[in-house]
C-alpha cells in the first residue's frame, strides 16, 4: 500500500462531490478513510475559499462546485478546477457557472 496519495483530502472530496454531489459527509468519510468531522472541515474549507456552493435539499445538502475557478496550485492556475475534475472523473467540464 502506498504511503502517499496523489491528491490532497480537499482534492479528493471535491472529486467525491464530482461524482455524486449528493452525497453525504458520511459516506465521503468512509471512501476516503478519513473522520466525518475532517470531511465536515475540508467542504467547509471548500465552501469559504468559493470552489462549492452548498444548498439543503430536505434533510441533506446538495453540491454545486464551481467548476470556472482557477486551480488553486500556483503550477496549474491556468486551469478551471472543472476541466481538472473531468479529467479525473471522465466527464466533460460544467462551464455554466
């Protein structure tokens, strides 16, 4: 098992998010390994920095990533996170916001 990954934790739920954004702290806590409490913490992170919007849809939240932001990594600030994620998930990039 490898003792790295190749995205952060906040790289990874927002490719959770990509792919069902629907989905529960839970459940992005179990895929990733990681505490509910952090995953509560890094789409809080997400929300405050304006790359995912978050919207309550009875009782769960709904996602909206905002897709037309820069890559926050000074290499890659040409970029939109959302041709980013579609690389990663195989879908094409959302550029409606």
């Amino acid at each position: 098992m490898p003792s790295w990954n190749f995205l952060t934790n906040h790289g990874r739920v927002l490719l959770c998010i990509a792919r069902d954004p629907s989905i529960r702290l839970r459940d992005i806590a179990d895929t990733l390994d990681i505490t509910e409490r952090r995953a509560h913490d890094i789409v809080n992170d997400l929300a405050d920095e304006g790359y995912l919007l978050k919207e309550r849809d009875g009782r769960r939240n709904r996602y909206e990533i905002q897709g037309h932001l820069p890559f926050p990594d000074a290499l890659e600030r040409e970029r939109a996170m959302g041709d980013v994620l579609a690389v990663l998930t195989g879908r094409r990039p959302d550029r409606s916001t």
